[in-house]
C-alpha cells in the first residue's frame, strides 16, 4: 500500500542518513495476502514482508501506525543484521534491539515523538512512552545479552524492547543524542559486511564518548 511504501522511503532517508547508504539496487516489499498474516514482518537481505490490516486503513483507525512501524522495522534489518551480520540468536538484542531503536527513532523524526505509534480520538501515544509501559518490576530477572534461547521469560521484551529502553537511556540520561548518533554511526561503518560483537559494540561506545560505560553495560 501507499503507507507502506511512504514508510519504506522513510526508512531508506534515515538509515541512509544515520548509518550509511543502502547499497543495493533494489529492496523488495511483500504484502501478504488476507489469511497470510502470519507471513508478514519477517526480513530476508533485499526483501521484507509487511502487512496490511483493512480496519487501520479507514479513520479513525487511520492513525495506529502499525503498518508504518512494521515496515520501518523490517527495512531496518537490512543494516542490522544483514550489514552488520551480528549473531541473532546467541546476541538478540544486538539485532532486534538496536533495529528497535533505530525504527523508534525513525518513527519520532517523521510522526512526532509524542504521537509516533497513534493518533486516536484525542489521545496520541509516543515510541518512548509505549516502550515504558512494557517495563515492569517482573523484567529484572532476566538480562538482555544471553542467548536468545535461555531467556526466561518473554524473547519479545529482552531482544525488542528492553535493549531499546537500555538504548535510550544510555542516550537521554548518561550521553546525548549526538554522541549516541555517533557510536551507531562509527559501529555500522566499522562493521559494515563484519560480523561483531557486544564486547566490539562497547568498545565503540567507549572511544566515541570518552568515557568508561563498562558499569553502564
């Protein structure tokens, strides 16, 4: 549809800005059919599924941004973990999270970071508010950087969202928006077509800040 592929541009603007310039000809977008949902928002070097949902096409649904979200998000893999070939199952977060907050951020530069996600009857829902609302004192009994299988509780939480929250503090709260830009940008171009590392992830935090954020990790 014409949102997913307004989306799809989006992503291609940013992640091109931010962390270097797509470098293929081409990026393929799938939308399954009605029944296949279930193929949808799944990511493969140069395609990505998406999603189509008929109720959010018709106000006023029209602003739950799902489909938007969706597509930024599996665009985004493109960078991580097909460019910066991360391991996905043994180091998540460095895939599903660092692609999480990216897309978030993506999302707050071109829907507005206090209605990113939806504009509802009057009430707007940012990127940072939502992924707050999934944190909760349960989610201290598991740690983001372990193998995706050992996970104790929810995979969706500690390789999507926690990372992101992990992120965006270490942005809002110990660096700034710049640094932050800095380290995602030095990390994609030093590892670009590479396979890296948490430990090559917060070296690079540490050479582009200046500082020591080993008790931050």
């Amino acid at each position: 549809t014409e949102r997913h592929f307004q989306a799809v541009l989006a992503g291609i603007k940013y992640f091109g800005l931010w962390y270097g310039r797509y470098p293929y000809p081409t990026i393929t977008v799938v939308d399954p059919a009605f029944g296949a949902g279930s193929a949808g928002g799944m990511e493969y070097p140069t395609l990505i599924t998406v999603g189509t949902s008929w109720l959010l096409n018709h106000p006023p649904f029209h602003k739950i941004r799902l489909p938007e979200l969706t597509a930024i998000h599996e665009f985004g893999h493109q960078y991580w973990y097909a460019l910066v070939g991360n391991n996905e199952f043994e180091e998540a977060w460095l895939d599903e999270g660092i692609n999480s907050y990216s897309t978030g951020k993506i999302m707050d530069a071109v829907y507005g970071k206090d209605s990113a996600l939806l504009e509802f009857l009057g009430f707007k829902l940012g990127e940072a508010e939502a992924i707050r609302m999934q944190n909760g004192p349960y989610a201290k009994y598991d740690t983001i950087r372990k193998p995706s299988w050992t996970y104790l509780s929810d995979y969706g939480f500690y390789s999507y969202t926690k990372p992101e929250i992990v992120l965006r503090t270490l942005e809002n709260k110990i660096l700034d928006e710049r640094t932050m830009a800095r380290i995602l940008r030095t990390y994609a171009e030093r590892f670009r077509f590479r396979h890296p590392t948490s430990e090559d992830f917060y070296r690079i935090a540490d050479e582009v800040s200046g500082q020591n954020l080993g008790w931050f990790f």
